[in-house]
DNA sequence: AGTATGACCTGATGGC
DNA sequence: TGCCATCAGGTCATAC
C-alpha cells in the first residue's frame, strides 16, 4: 500500500510518540508477516530514533534495529483493539502500537545491525544528489517504469509514484533507459523532489484503506494526474488517460503527452 | 549481473 | 442473491 510520501507521512506520526520510550512487551501472531527469524520479545528494549528507509519504517533501540514494511495492506495504529487480521503489538507504558495487515504482504524485521534486505536498498530519492541520480540510472538497461521501481536503484517509489513522476516528466513508462540523455534524467530528477514534497505535504495519497497512524486519510489522491485516471481527460491536453500493463503493474500515462 | 515472470495473500467490485 | 473473474500503494524466488 503505502509508498515513500505514506511512508514518512507514518514516520512523522511515530517518531514523537516512540523515540525515548521502552517497549514493555511485544507480541507476534504467526503469519507470513515474519519470514526467517522472529523478531525477539523486546521487552525492556528503549526506542532511541524512529526513521524511514525507502518504504521501511526502522526503529533503532537500545538493542537492535526492529525494521518494518507494511506492504500492501499494512497499517500501525495506536491502541486499536486486537482482530482478524491484526499480526504484532507492541506495548509501550502509556499505549499500544498494532500492526494489521490484511494480505501479508508485509515484513517485521529484527537485527543487532541495520537488516538486510533494508541495509542493501538504493539511496533515499530526497536525498541523492542529482549527479549520482544521473549516473546511478545510466548503469541500468531497462524500462523507465521498471527503474523506477527497482528499489537497489532508489528506495521508496512505488506504482502510483512511478506513474505520477513519469508523466511530470513527459516520460512513456516503457522509454528505454539507456535512451535517455543526461538532460532527461536531471528532469526526472527535479520532477521527483516536487512531487514527493507536495505529497509529504498532503499527508500522502489513500486510494482505498491507507490511513496515518491518527487513523487519518492523506489527500495527495486528489492530486494525481494519471493514476486510476484511465478515460479521463489529461490535465495538460485533454486525451483521454490510457492504462496498460506494464511489468504486471497498472500503468496510466497520457498519449499524447508521454511519447514512445 | 540485470531483467522479466509467476507466486504469495485477502477482500472489494463488477459482470452475468 | 450468488458465483466467478479481475484487480489492488509490494516484493521475492526463479528462470533466462
């Protein structure tokens, strides 16, 4: 579900309430959520800094780092009541932070070092500089959609981002990389910073259930200019918004605008 | 090594 | 009302 703009937009809502505070006791139903090792009781351990890793969310503790992606359908509320689909609870002394995850597409991670796959991701897309940005991209030979989305290239762009950023850029999703001049991809560049700081700014895009740790919508949806658009009319142009399948991922882009 | 393709889950929605 | 197919903010293992 959620990507880099919900991401931090959770990070924003935690790091508060979490960092100085000692988990009381932590508790682990079992389900695909904790593939390999589980994540270790925890009680007793002090949560010094929470932050984000591309779409992970990393609270770094006295002990260890306890790294957590939500997937498709993750969510961490604050003292919601335990349910169907409720899979890890953390205790704190004044509440209680659950994780609920419908699909289990999402992971809980434990390691005494930051964990892998988390350790291993590409640089942070606010943070790259533009010069590494350019030369990062021209290694790969690949669609400009499927780059995007490759997480050792940048950590933390997902679907509707990807979709969103290659129509700013004037980019068809399929455009080849190694097609592209160093000029273009300083524009993705640009593009990118833009639109994930007005995202952050609007708390993030809920399309269906994505909710901030309030339990709050983000508004970033009514922003989107091809995603889930498919018939409308482009916002540049007025052509109708095509989708496709692209990498079995639903890819809207404008035809006219986004030119093989 | 880099890239493309099913597999993994559950629930909502729409067509018949 | 019910059944079935399709789709969904994401990886991940496997095969070329």
């Amino acid at each position: 579900m959620p990507e880099l703009p919900e991401v931090e937009t959770i990070v924003r809502g935690l790091a508060p309430r979490l960092q100085g505070q000692q988990i009381v006791q932590a508790r682990y139903w079992p389900s695909r959520v904790f593939r390999g090792e589980f994540p270790p009781e925890l009680a007793g351990a002090v949560v010094w800094q929470v932050s984000r890793y591309g779409k992970f969310i990393v609270a770094r503790c006295d002990r260890g780092f306890l790294g957590i992606h939500l997937g498709m359908t993750g969510k961490l509320l604050f003292d919601a009541a335990p349910q169907k689909h409720t899979r890890a609870f953390w205790e704190f002394s004044e509440f209680r932070l659950v994780l609920e995850d419908i699909r289990q597409f999402g992971r809980v991670l434990w390691g005494e070092q930051l964990p892998e796959p988390i350790a291993s991701l590409g640089p942070d897309p606010l943070e790259v500089p533009r010069e590494e940005f350019v030369q990062r991209a021209r290694r790969y030979r690949t669609s400009v959609k499927g780059l995007l989305l490759n997480q050792q290239f940048l950590r933390g762009l997902g679907n509707i981002y990807a979709d969103e950023l290659l129509f700013r850029a004037r980019l068809h999703p399929e455009r080849r990389t190694e097609e592209l001049s160093p000029a273009a991809w300083e524009r993705v560049w640009t593009e990118m910073r833009h639109l994930l700081l007005e995202a952050i700014a609007l708390g993030g895009s809920s399309i269906s259930d994505y909710v901030n740790t309030a339990g709050r919508k983000g508004s970033f949806q009514r922003e989107h200019r091809v995603y889930a658009r498919e018939g409308e009319p482009c916002v540049v142009c007025g052509s109708p918004i095509q989708k496709t399948v692209l990498l079995q991922r639903g890819t809207h882009y404008c035809p006219r605008c986004q030119r093989l």
